[in-house]
C-alpha cells in the first residue's frame, strides 16, 4: 500500500506565480483535502474534494482552487502567489465519512 | 479564533516516565477529536482517536482521555521512548463538518535517555 503521495516534494516560486501541487490518495480512499501549514502553527484546513467536487472550503482565498479526478487523485492551484503562500501544503486522504484522515509527507513551497 | 488549543509549545520527558500533552477546544459541537505525530520533514501520522461518547481510549502505550464538561483531552504516553520524540497535534472535528479538521499548534516531545 503506497500510501498518500505528494509531488513535488520541494518547490521554489517567485512571487506573482502560479503552482500546482498534486496528490495521489491512500488505496481505497475516495475523499481528499488540503491543508496548509505555515512554520511553528499546525494544519490549516484549505478544502475537500468528494466525487471530483469541492464539498467544503477553509478561510482561503480563490487565488486557492483545487481539482479532483476520476482516479480520486487531487491538484491544489495557487495564482498569483504571495510571499505568505510560502509554508508546507499537506493533502489527507479518507473515507467521506471522515473519521481518520491519512496524510502525505507534503510538499514545501518557499516563495521568493 | 484558535478551536484547538495546545498551550505548550514544547515538554521534555525522562526516558521511561510519562508523558501527557494537552489540549483545550472551545465549539461544542466537535464530536470527534485526533491525536497525530509528526517527524521533521514528513506528514503528520495518526496515533489515536476519541469519539464525543468515550471518555478514554486506550492503544498500547498511547491513552487518550477526554473531558467534555470541561472541553478538554489529554494524550498519556507510558512509558516513553526516545523514538517518541516529535511534535504532537491535537484535531477535533464535528460530524457535520465532513472529516474537516481543526488542528491545535502542536506540542514538541522531547524524551531524553
């Protein structure tokens, strides 16, 4: 069981770019979400994807939007990014009925 | 607004002691609450979790207690491990919430041989 994976691990931007981050979820899962997670705090919670739509969303700006795909894998899209984008974005993947909700190692976005 | 609160940024542990991280939440309507581990440069790992209608929960070494008039829960670790040194998140969520999760600031463990 592969587990969540994440792609990139590491990713570099200069400021007023866009980014796309990617997710594949646990075996069997079919919910994925998104979190952010900024230096010294823990998980913010960005949104969720079920059955390729977004079932529930964060205190996150629309420069933040996602996709989910046929396969339940997931892509995280931030535009036009800030200096204070740069943090550890983390997707989970579960069961729509929540309970635990198992995460990737995460990809690190530093904004220049 | 801080949900879930884990006042201690850090607690250091003598090898084979207990130790107990705290955590305080503030919306009553969370019915779920989870403790995760997190290693430097991974994704946090689930540990254990505690639905609204317990009041304790046991895995192992891992125990987690919860305190509902007082809207609180605890992790015990006995005996701890030097392996067990990482930073541990409390989460709460609420059944209407669809797996959403609220996440403390986490506290670092620290277990010294």
């Amino acid at each position: 069981d592969a587990g969540v994976t994440q792609s990139p691990t590491h990713l570099i931007k200069t400021r007023g770019q866009q980014v796309t981050l990617r997710c594949s979820p646990k075996s069997g899962h079919d919910t994925v979400s998104w979190y952010q997670q900024a230096l010294g705090q823990g998980p913010q919670f960005i949104f969720q994807y079920y059955e390729e739509e977004e079932r529930q969303r964060g205190n996150f700006p629309d420069r933040f939007s996602g996709h989910q795909f046929p396969n339940y894998s997931s892509e995280l899209n931030v535009n036009a990014l800030l200096l204070g984008d740069s943090a550890l974005y983390l997707c989970a993947s579960s069961y729509p009925t929540g309970s635990e909700a198992f995460f990737g190692q995460g990809t690190r976005l530093t904004v220049v | 607004d801080q949900q879930v609160k884990q006042n201690s940024p850090s607690l250091s542990v003598q090898e084979g002691r207990i130790s107990i991280l705290n955590c305080d939440y503030t919306n009553s309507m969370f019915d779920y609450f989870l403790w995760y581990k997190k290693y430097p440069a991974e994704g946090p790992t689930f540990l254990i979790s505690i639905s609204s209608i317990k009041d304790k929960n046991e895995d192992g070494r891992f125990t987690v207690f919860l305190n509902k008039s007082a809207k609180h829960l605890s992790l015990h670790i006995v005996p701890s491990q030097p392996g067990d040194s990482a930073v541990y998140f409390c989460a709460a969520s609420a059944h209407n919430q669809g797996g959403k999760l609220i996440f403390g600031q986490g506290t670092e463990l620290s277990v010294k041989p």
